[in-house]
C-alpha cells in the first residue's frame, strides 16, 4: 500500500467528517488491526480520532445528532486526520497514545507509552463504590500499580473524603500520574508514591487496597497482538504464571488494611493459575455486568487466617 498516495487521495477527493470516517475505517480494516484500548471497533475508532483531531468534544455527535458527519472540512483538517489514520494502520499504535488521552470512568486522562492504557473492569466496582462489600466509606485508599493514576483518581472521586496513595515501582509512570492528578486538581487528596509494592509504606493502614498489577502470563504475552508491545513491559509481563507480584500483595496486605478493610486485585486471565495456586484461600470473584473478569476481592480477617494456617 502506497500510503503517500493514500494520504494525498483522501486530502484532494474527500470533503466531509463522514468521508474522512468511512475512509478512516476502510484503511484500519485493510490493516487488520487489534481494537482494545478504549474502542471495540474500527467505526467507533475513526469517529474518536476524527473528533479529537478536530478539537471537537467526544460526545459532539450525541449532541448534534449525524448532520455533523456532513461538515465540510479544510485541507489541513483532512491532512492531520490522514496522517494520524496512516500511523495506526502501519506502526499500530493504540489510539490513545497517539492522541495522548484516554478515558476511564467517565473521566479523561493523559497517556504516552510510559503508562498502560487504562481499561480496567474496576471502573463499574468504583462507579458502584463497591457497595456489595463496604459498610462505610473508605478515609484511606491505595491504589498499587497505579501506572498513570487513573485508578486513584477515580476512586477519589468516587469517595470525596478518601485521600489516595497512588503507588508504583516506576518513576516514569508517576511522572504521568502526576500530571493527571494536577490536571484533576487532587493534589491535595492523590499522593504519588515511588514504592516496589509497599515496601515503602511502613506503617500505613487503608480501608480499601485497590490493584491493577502486571499480570500476563509468559504464554499469553508471546500471543499478544502488536498494539500491546507499545505499552511499556514492566505493566503487562507477570512470569510464568502471571502472579510475580500478586504472591507478594497478598502476603504484605493484611499489614496494611484496618480491621474490615478489603483487597480487590485484577489478575485478568490469570484466574485460572490462581485459583490452582491458593486453592484454599477464600476468594470473592466479582461479577460484573458490563463485561470484564478475573477481579478477586478478600478481607483482611480472610488474609490473616489463611496465612496464620
């Protein structure tokens, strides 16, 4: 594919948002690419590049209704959209990073490939305040792995009079989940804090540990498609078994909760090995209605009896 000859093609012969689109979603079809950080699908994929890139808010077409996708757009517009749809069709980049922002939770977020691309099933737990295992809210909140801080600053949202310590082993990735917190204004409540787990948080107790940790396994990271090796390794690559660090969560935890506070950890497709590896621990696995899986919660008396056995 001639992608000079493309990108001049679409400049000269198309004129509308609607052309720009079906173009868009012709051209990621014809690449075969994976869809997975925040689209599902090529159509949903070109309509978010295309708003962005015209500065438009993502929920302009609910607004306005399809008349838009008949706006007529200028040679620049048409460059800059062909130009971005030319990168993620040949070097396969996630969207979000090649328009530096995300959304989670309703909330938007900065991201670069120093930080993972936040698509967590934790978003309904948060939105629901995790009203099927706390009696009250939490004051005192972690979240470990935080990557770009997505995490953190959800949940201080969710609880207004919870402070967030927002954890992670990477001092480029906090460098992202400081931006995001100032960019939110939680400063004040979101705390970043360069730690190998919590082994720099002695002393400190929280109602609520939250953990979206590395957790692929060495099978499935060999299988991933190519968008995901944009994403930096130290968030995905877990060991053999996927659980390198939930091993050592689980035995720092009960420390670090207050007397009925809860672990929830993601380990996604790694449910399996864990539930062969800590057959007897008792592990509540949330059921979510919008899609999602292998999230565990667990309490601390839980915790504390499993490894007192």
């Amino acid at each position: 594919m001639n992608n000079s000859v493309d990108i001049e093609q679409a400049v000269n012969d198309l004129q509308t948002m609607l052309d720009m689109v079906r173009w868009a979603v012709s051209q990621f079809n014809q690449a075969g690419l994976f869809y997975g950080h925040g689209t599902d699908n090529p159509w949903d994929e070109a309509v978010c590049l295309t708003l962005h890139t015209l500065n438009l808010p993502q929920d302009m077409l609910e607004q306005t209704g399809e008349q838009l996708f008949q706006a007529r757009l200028t040679q620049t517009e048409k460059r800059d959209i062909a130009l971005l749809v030319q990168r993620r069709a040949q070097e396969r980049i996630p969207l979000p990073y090649l328009i530096n922002q995300a959304w989670f939770c309703g909330l938007p977020f900065y991201v670069d490939e120093r930080v993972l691309i936040p698509r967590s099933p934790f978003a309904e737990l948060i939105e629901d305040k995790f009203a099927a295992w706390l009696t009250v809210p939490p004051t005192h909140i972690l979240d470990l792995c935080t990557g770009g801080g997505c995490i953190a600053i959800a949940l201080a949202y969710a609880f207004e009079d919870a402070t967030v310590d927002a954890v992670d082993i990477s001092t480029e990735a906090l460098e992202v989940a400081e931006m995001n917190i100032n960019e939110h204004q939680l400063s004040e409540r979101v705390y970043p804090i360069q730690s190998d787990l919590m082994d720099a948080l002695q002393g400190q107790k929280y109602d609520l540990i939250i953990s979206n940790p590395p957790y692929v396994d060495a099978e499935d990271m060999a299988d991933l498609p190519e968008e995901f090796h944009h994403e930096p390794e130290l968030a995905l690559a877990a060991g053999e078994d996927g659980l390198d660090l939930v091993h050592k969560m689980l035995r720092q935890a009960a420390a670090h909760l207050t007397d009925e506070g809860w672990l929830f950890v993601e380990v996604g497709n790694s449910q399996f090995h864990m539930e062969h590896v800590y057959p007897d621990l008792n592990l509540q696995w949330v059921e979510f209605t919008r899609g999602g899986h292998g999230v565990f919660a667990i309490s601390r008396a839980e915790l504390v009896a499993y490894f007192a056995s």
